[in-house]
C-alpha cells in the first residue's frame, strides 16, 4: 500500500520541488494563516510558530494525511531579512549580507493523527565580499523576487556565497534533514525512513 501523500502548507515550488528529490507523495493547500512578527521575538521562535500556524490552518482538510508547515527567514545581526518588496531593498540586502556570515532559520511542523512536532533548523551561509557591479547584476537576474534576503542559492544566488554550514536544502526552502528525522522517528518505515514497525527484529 502505498503512503498517505503528505499535506503540504505551502504553494512554494522550491518546497514542492525538494519532496520531490526526496521521494515524499503529497499535495498542496494553501495556507490561510496571517504571520504577524512581534518586536524582539527570538528568529527561532517566530519561523516555528509561523510553521505551526501554517500547518494548523489546513489540517482540518487534511484527513488522515500528516500536514506540513514551514516557514524560513534570513538573520544577520539579529535582523530578520524577509522578502524585498522591490530590487532597492533587496540591493540593501545584498550590501548587508556581502562578505559576511548570516543564518538561514526554518521552522517546521508536522501534525499528524494524535501529535504534532515542531522544530527549527540553522544553517550558516558566508556570502564572498561583493561589489556593486556584484549586486547590480543579481538583481537582473530577476531571482530575488520573493526570496527571503534577496537570493536564491539554488540559481544565480550560488555565485555569491563562499561556503555555506549545515543542511543546504534548508536554505533552498525546507530543512530536508531535519524532516526526514521526524518522519524517521514518528511515522517509521511509512515514507521510507526508519525502520518500519512490522520488520523491527525482536528483542531476545
């Protein structure tokens, strides 16, 4: 029998693309959750609350099938840098992030029949020294529409980061490693993580 597809809260293509590398079945729901960010909330503290607020927003539509939520900022300095609203902003972004070492922080939930886990995962992402004719041609590029703090790693945004630390599918948009711990550990074997239930050796 093959596995319930998993809900997912989000109408991104990058998180829909990475279920895809990860041979996870799901469909798609768009989340009706409003995210509001209160002065000198911890970065953590806010992407998993957004994540949870996702993925509750559409679990009474979701029947039997687990539901996921996640929800990813960019954070320099303790400054959360979202989506740019126009390519002015996301040029300041860029400055900022130029030459230094900021952290990609996703929050995700997961919400299944009778439990729900919620977790974050950091990875740290050093962009190379840029200069202006660095930044002026990314922005042509056009990837930083919708792009929290302004790039995409996964496009022309790879030629401006020197090294990254940690989970990279996390800062493509979904903290790959981290779900496929929880599904490893809550739903074990179902989705091809773990070791399922029925071919657990028995203890002597």
């Amino acid at each position: 029998m093959s596995p319930p597809p998993i809900l997912l809260a989000s109408t991104s293509p990058q998180r829909r693309a990475i279920l895809e590398q990860l041979g996870i079945p799901f469909d798609v729901a768009a989340p009706s959750y409003e995210e509001h960010d209160p002065p000198g909330a911890a970065p953590s503290d806010l992407v998993r609350e957004h994540a949870r607020g996702k993925a509750r927003s559409v679990a009474p539509a979701a029947g039997d099938r687990p539901v996921l939520g996640v929800d990813t900022s960019v954070v320099l300095d303790g400054r959360i840098y979202g989506k740019p609203a126009g390519a002015a902003e996301a040029a300041g972004m860029l400055e900022h992030l130029g030459g230094r070492t900021h952290e990609v922080v996703s929050g995700l939930c997961l919400v299944a029949s009778g439990w729900e886990v919620t977790d974050s995962e950091t990875t740290r992402v050093t962009f190379r020294p840029l200069a202006a004719g660095d930044v002026s041609a990314y922005l042509e590029t056009g990837e930083w529409e919708g792009r929290a703090g302004g790039y995409a790693i996964q496009g022309r945004g790879a030629t401006l980061v020197e090294r990254i630390a940690g989970d990279y599918l996390n800062v493509v948009g979904l903290p790959a490693a981290l779900l496929v711990r929880i599904l490893a550990e809550r739903l074990p074997g179902v989705y091809g993580f773990g070791n399922s239930r029925k071919s657990r050796p028995r203890s002597s």
